[in-house]
C-alpha cells in the first residue's frame, strides 16, 4: 500500500483515490469467476465511492451535510471490505496477500471517518 507522504497531515483525498485505483487493478487480476465478476463490480462501485463522497463532504455547505457524507464516506469502506471478504482468490497467494492489505486499509478508512464524525457531531 503507499504511504503517507506527511503524517501531520493525511491527504485523504489522494488515499481514498488509491484505494479505488489499487481496488480496480486487483480486480482485473482476479480469477474470472461468475462471483468474483459480480463482487469485483462492486467492489469498483463502493472503493469508488469512498473517495466521491469524501469530495462532496470537502464541498458541503453545512456542518449536517459534511457528517452525512462521512457516514457514507465509513459506510462505502466498510462495503468495500464485505466485498474484498467475499472475492475468491483462488490459490494464489500473491492475491491473498493483497486482499488482506486491502481489507486492513478499508477498515483504517472506516476508522478514520468513524473519527471524523465522533469529532464534529
């Protein structure tokens, strides 16, 4: 996974993008099956979405609005690691590893927003 480039500050933006760029890759490398075409959709669909929604909380116009779209920002990540859960990887365990990275940084992002609105409510 990359790193944080400055730990005083996360740019969250550019994580979440990563997230769903390294998400897309992974699933273009997965075993072609009828499930893991339907669970790889949409795991591009919610890793996707982290990062959108992350946007529109950057650009809400109220404090109500920028909590509702972190909630969705911690509900999309957490979508994104039932569908890394359920991809198949067959025996490789390159892919397994990976999976497992993947699963770890949606539950920091889910953590990260759980925090960011425990903060601003």
């Amino acid at each position: 996974m990359t790193e944080i480039k400055n730990p005083k500050q996360y740019d969250l933006e550019e994580r979440t993008l990563e997230f769903a760029r390294r998400n897309r890759i992974f699933v273009k490398i997965l075993p072609k099956t009828i499930s893991n075409l339907e669970d790889g959709r949409q795991l591009i669909r919610s890793s996707g979405s982290v990062g959108a929604n992350y946007i529109e909380a950057n650009e809400s116009l109220s404090k109500k609005d920028f909590i509702l779209r972190s909630k969705i920002c911690r509900k999309e990540a957490k979508e994104s690691r039932y569908w890394l859960r359920l991809v198949d990887t067959g025996s490789n365990l390159e892919l397994e590893e990976e999976r497992q990275v993947f699963i770890k940084e949606a539950t920091e992002l889910m953590n990260i927003f759980g925090a960011i609105i425990r903060k601003s409510e």
